[in-house]
C-alpha cells in the first residue's frame, strides 16, 4: 500500500469538533449536479452498481432516523490514488456523521489501524476504530464493499447523541441502517 493511501485514511478520519476533515478537501454546496458527481468508485469500470449517499440517503430516511438536522453537504476528498465521495449530515442533536464510498479497501484499513475491530454489518465484513484516539468524539467504520470500502465517520466531541450512545456504537449504528440501501453487487 502507498504511504499516500496511509496519509489519506488516517487523516481523513480526523476531525475538529466543527466536523470537518483536515486534509485537503473539496465541497461544494448541495446541488443535483454536485451530488450526482458524488458517485462511489465502484461503479467504474468494473460493472458493479455505484452507491450515491447523497441521494440514497433520504430526507426521508434521515427524518426517520432522526439525523434530519440540515440539508447534507456533499463532500469528496481526494489524496494520492485515494478518493471519498459522498455527504457530511448534521443531527439536529448537534453532531455531524459522514458517508461516503472510497477506493480504500479492509486491507487497507487494517494495515493502518492494525487495533481495528473486525465486525460484521447486514452480512458484510467491516472494521471499526478510533483514528485518533487523543481526540474525543470520533469513530469510523469501513464496510466492505466491490471496490473499495463505505466509509462512516462520526464526530460527536460533545457527547450530544440524544440517547448518549458512545461515537463507536454510534458509527455502528448508523452502519447498520444504511449497509442495506447499498445496491445488490456493489
């Protein structure tokens, strides 16, 4: 694996309390053009259906859930042949989660953060863990998918989950509930 992969995925998944990312990142306000372009990696080439978080994840669904706090921004980062394309979404409960699809793959993960918890979710292998556990808040789950992985973060500095679930169980959590919008191959 490139030291650039590694960079990427550890410092994406650090995140100030405001819950943006520290690596250089592009966003774009939310339009249909900028979330159709947030299309998953896996929808290349290799036939496999794309996942869009964008649009898969509903205002519908988010209201459901109660994760309905503002309107999702869409997010891609970008660092060395890594990609992650998808939406930040802000709680009414004042924590931010984000989803999105990346070329990065378990392997990768696992070879960054060898203390990762191996974990299933709706089937599919999946690895959890605190990127940098000297900041408070954070957790990150990597579901395995086609080409690469789905990549879930939450920030929650504050501790304001409404029923004061930790970041990781979280994380788990919102894995759980959107694993089964991904298409069938993907």
């Amino acid at each position: 694996m490139s030291a650039g992969v590694l960079a990427a995925v550890s410092s994406l998944a650090a995140c100030g309390e405001d819950g943006n990312a520290t690596p250089t990142a592009t966003s774009a306000p939310a339009t249909s053009a900028t979330s159709a372009a947030a299309t998953s990696s896996s929808g290349g080439a290799s036939g496999t259906a794309a996942f869009d978080p964008c649009t898969s994840i509903t205002s519908q669904f988010l209201a459901e859930h109660q994760w309905n706090g503002r309107a999702p921004q869409p997010r891609q980062d970008t660092e060395g042949p890594s990609t992650w394309k998808g939406c930040v979404f802000a709680t009414a409960s004042a924590y931010t989660f984000r989803v999105q699809t990346t070329n990065g793959t378990l392997a990768q993960v696992r070879e960054k953060f060898p203390a990762a918890l191996a974990t299933t979710v709706q089937g599919r292998r999946a690895l959890r863990y605190q990127a940098r556990p000297d900041v408070p808040g954070g957790c990150t789950i990597n579901v395995e998918m086609a080409s690469g992985s789905l990549y879930i973060l939450v920030d929650d500095p504050r501790g304001a989950h409404p029923r004061k679930l930790s970041p990781c169980d979280n994380v788990t959590e919102i894995a759980e509930a959107v694993v089964p919008l991904l298409p069938s191959g993907s």
